[in-house]
C-alpha cells in the first residue's frame, strides 16, 4: 500500500498534492490548496470478502428487471422536466446556483408538493433553523404542508434519523458544503469533507431507495464550489441560474443519467415563492423595441423546446485604441467570428467600432444557429436600417460565409408563428417545411446575400 504523508488538496477543484504548491496545475486557482488527512478508505468496503460481491449478470438476463425507471413526480411541470420527467428513486441529484438565486425556495416548493401527495419528504437545513425554513414556507403558503424538517450537519445522525419512521422518498441536504462526517478527520466545509459526506449520503440513497438532492454552492465562475468530484459522483447535476436584476430564473440539466441534459425549466420569482413559466418566448420577447437598429429576434431551442429571445447589437465607433467588445449571454469566440466573417465576405469595417452584444432577458444562448440572428443584429447597428419586427432568424454561418442549415427547423417555424411573426430568415440548403406554418420563409446561402438584403 502506497505511503500515507500529508495531502494538498485544492479546495477550488478537488485536485490532490503531496507538496505544497502556490498554485493548482489543474485549475489554475493561486492558494487554494490546503492540507488535509487523506479521505479515510470507505467504510465497508475493507471489510469485503471479494468472494461474492463482484458477480457478473448477463445485460438480457436483467430484461424486465429495470424497465422504465419510475418517476416520482412533484407536478411542478418546469421541474419536471429538466429532470426527464421526475425525480428517480435511489438517485441523487445535485443543484447548483448562485446564493440567492431561489434554490432553497424551489426545491421547499418540490418537497411540500410531494409531501402534499403522500409520501414522506425530508428538508435538511444545514445553513438556516427551523424556523427560519418554516418562515419561508409561510411567505409561500405552504406551512401546512406535512414535510419533515430537520437543521444538522452532521451526515450519520442526519442517515439515523432518516432511518427512523417510513422510508422517505425524497430527501433534500441543503447544503453539501455545510454537512461534515465524523468518519472524515477534515474541517467542515473542506473537500475531504464535502466528498466523505456526499459518499455517505449517496451510499444511503443508493440503498434505502430514496431520492436525493444535494444543494452546492457555486464559486464566481459558476463551478460547483469545493469539489467537482461531488458532480462525477451524482447521477444529475442541475444548475439554476438568473440575472440578479430579472425576476425569472431558469433551471438548466447540465448532467442527467435519466434525461436529456440541455433542457431548461424557467420560473419566476414572485412574493409568494417560485412560478412556472410555461410559455418562456412570450415572457424573454416581452417589452421588446420594435422600431431600434440593432435588434433581431433568434428562433432557438432549449432542450426539446423552442424559445424566441431577442439579440441585440450596438456597433459604434470607438475612442479607444483597441476596440471593446462585450457578449452576455453568448459566446465571444463565436462573435469574433461573425466579425471576422462579416468584414472578411462583406467588407464591412468593424475594426473601428466597439461592438456589444446582448441576449434580451438574461438567457444563455449556447447553440451556434444563433449566429444568422447575431449576423443580422450587427449589420442593422452599423448600417442603422430597422429590421423587420415580425421577422425571426436562425442558421448557422460557416467560416466561408456560407450560411448552413440547423437541426429542428420545423419546430423553430411553429413557435414563431405561434408567437404571431410573419417571416422567417433561414438557409437555403436544408429541409422542405412547404408552406413553413403560415410564415414566408426567406432562405439565405451566404452573408454577403444578408448584408445585401439589410441595406435594401
Ligand atoms: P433562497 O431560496 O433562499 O435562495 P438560495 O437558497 O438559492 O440561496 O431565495 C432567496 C431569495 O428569494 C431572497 O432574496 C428572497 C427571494 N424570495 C422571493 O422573492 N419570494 C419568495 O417567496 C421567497 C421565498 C424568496
Ligand atoms: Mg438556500
């Protein structure tokens, strides 16, 4: 068995040491590393006869064994959702977010929902009293709802008492980062400890059967704080995230063993606790500018859902050396190669110009047919032309400039004449979608057709 000296363990990133270094090799983090006991060997596992344990079953003689896993569902149709259609038993699932966000708020919102139906559900407060766990659920009407709440950290006495009365069937920790395991010799709040307690209470998920939802913080750049381990170690992770000045909120799969990971669940933050929003174009096109330069509505999807957001684009000319250029809520790699492409097939000079680039309503616009709208946005800034409000854009732009076809095209159509728009901006190459739902489909090739038709 290898030696046992002291241990570095980066608390950024979960990365292990045997020296002490100023910096993390891994992650990059400057004095994050700290010394810690190594994790204790996990409990059981010594004493394994290796006889028995490690059986092999073939994968057809399992058939009929683990059909469908059956969903618990907490009928917040939003929630349900992003995790692919409810929570599984024996899973565990892990929350991220900004402190603040609402994430304590939505998950007393999913236990007092099922605890309503009849089953047993567990709040675990690591970070608030009782009290204060049942003010909230005051503020959101739901005092009556018979849920269990308990204020520990301490991961065997919280597995204890889950042990006493009937099974529960979803056990919320709230937070990971607060919870420490007497079997671990590592202070609160470490990654030795966050990892020793995550094991702990998955090991107990895995084998009462329960449904676990471990909240984490997340760290500025929006990693999960303290160990990214806990991530490998889940079967979900769900990070919940919102612009501080907007009231909506949205839920995004990041992982998922049991569902798609890129679908979006989006609320609302009220007075009275979290509210679905089930119609998310309506709410991010919402106070729209019509009649302004510089701003293009994208059809884009979100998981299997279509959702219209607007782009907006401010091209002006600069006073500094190097140009500026700010993105939210999109890429900036991909709009430097907008740019790029925009000045390299059509002319135009941006070198001059900062350029800022805005997702209307606080979305993260990760898919790439975004570009054709991002395109269309720039152009209408710097030429000043107004485009047309009940039309919508989407298309991927190739580095040649050839403006490329994009999955579910179809969908992307019918939300948009759902919404009332009238004409969609789209590539030429692509599928038929005949009389496209009612829109006039306008089909582009390359930008350089674009920039033409803008300035037109
Ligand atoms: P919380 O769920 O405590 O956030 P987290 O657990 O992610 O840290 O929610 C905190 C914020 O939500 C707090 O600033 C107040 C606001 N809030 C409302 O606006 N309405 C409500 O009904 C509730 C319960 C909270
Ligand atoms: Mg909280």
């Amino acid at each position: 068995m290898a030696k046992r000296g002291p241990t570095y363990i980066c608390q950024a990133c979960g990365a292990v040491y045997h020296r002490w270094q100023g910096k993390c090799d891994s992650c990059g983090t400057w004095s994050s590393l700290s010394e810690e006991a190594q994790a204790a060997p996990v409990p059981g596992a010594r004493g394994s006869s290796g006889k028995a344990r490690g059986r092999v079953f073939a994968l057809e003689s399992l058939k009929g064994d683990t059909q469908d896993a059956p969903r618990i569902v907490s009928g917040i149709s939003e929630l349900d959702r992003v995790t692919g259609g409810g929570f599984v038993p024996g899973s565990v699932l892990l929350i991220g977010g900004d402190p603040g966000i609402g994430k304590s708020t939505l998950l007393m919102q999913a236990c007092a929902a099922l605890a309503l139906s009849g089953r047993r559900v567990v709040y675990v407060s690591g970070e608030e009293s009782t009290g204060q766990v049942r003010l909230r659920a005051e503020r959101m009407g739901l005092a009556d709802a018979p849920v269990d709440l308990a204020a520990e950290t301490n991961v065997e006495d919280i597995i204890a008492t889950l042990g006493q009365g009937n099974r529960p069937a979803l056990v919320v920790i709230d937070s990971i980062q607060t919870m420490w395991s007497g079997e671990v010799e590592s202070a609160p709040g470490t990654v030795t400890q966050v990892r020793g307690s995550a094991q702990a209470l998955i090991r107990y998920a895995k084998t009462s059967g329960a449904c676990m939802i471990l909240v984490g913080h997340v760290t500025k750049d929006g990693q999960i704080a303290g160990p990214r381990v806990v991530e490998h170690m889940v079967d979900a992770v769900l990070s919940f995230e919102g612009e501080g000045a907007h009231a909506f909120r949205i839920l995004r799969g990041q992982k998922n063993r049991f569902g798609a990971t890129d679908e979006i669940g989006v609320f609302e933050m009220t007075g009275k606790g979290l509210s679905e929003v089930t119609n998310p174009s309506a709410l991010f096109l919402a106070g729209r500018d019509q009649a302004a330069p510089g701003a293009a509505v994208f059809a884009g999807i979100e998981g299997t859902r279509p959702v219209l957001v607007e782009i907006q684009a401010l091209v002006a000319p600069t006073s500094l050396g190097t140009p500026r250029r700010a993105v939210v809520g999109w890429e900036n790699s991909r709009l430097a190669m907008v740019l790029a492409v925009l000045e390299t097939h059509s002319g135009l000079k941006l070198g001059q110009h900062d350029v800022y680039l805005n997702v209307a309503g606080g979305l993260r616009v990760n898919e790439p047919a975004a570009d054709l709208a991002v395109a269309a946005a720039l152009v209408s800034s710097l030429s000043g032309a107004i485009l047309p409000p009940e039309s919508v854009y989407f298309g991927e732009i190739a580095l040649s400039g050839a403006i490329r076809p994009v999955s579910v095209a179809a969908a992307r159509l019918r939300e948009a004449s759902k919404l009332g728009f009238e004409a969609a901006l789209m590539p030429s190459g692509g599928a038929d979608h005949g009389d496209g739902g009612g829109l006039s489909l306008r089909r582009f090739g390359h930008v350089t057709e674009l920039v033409a038709d803008i300035a037109a």
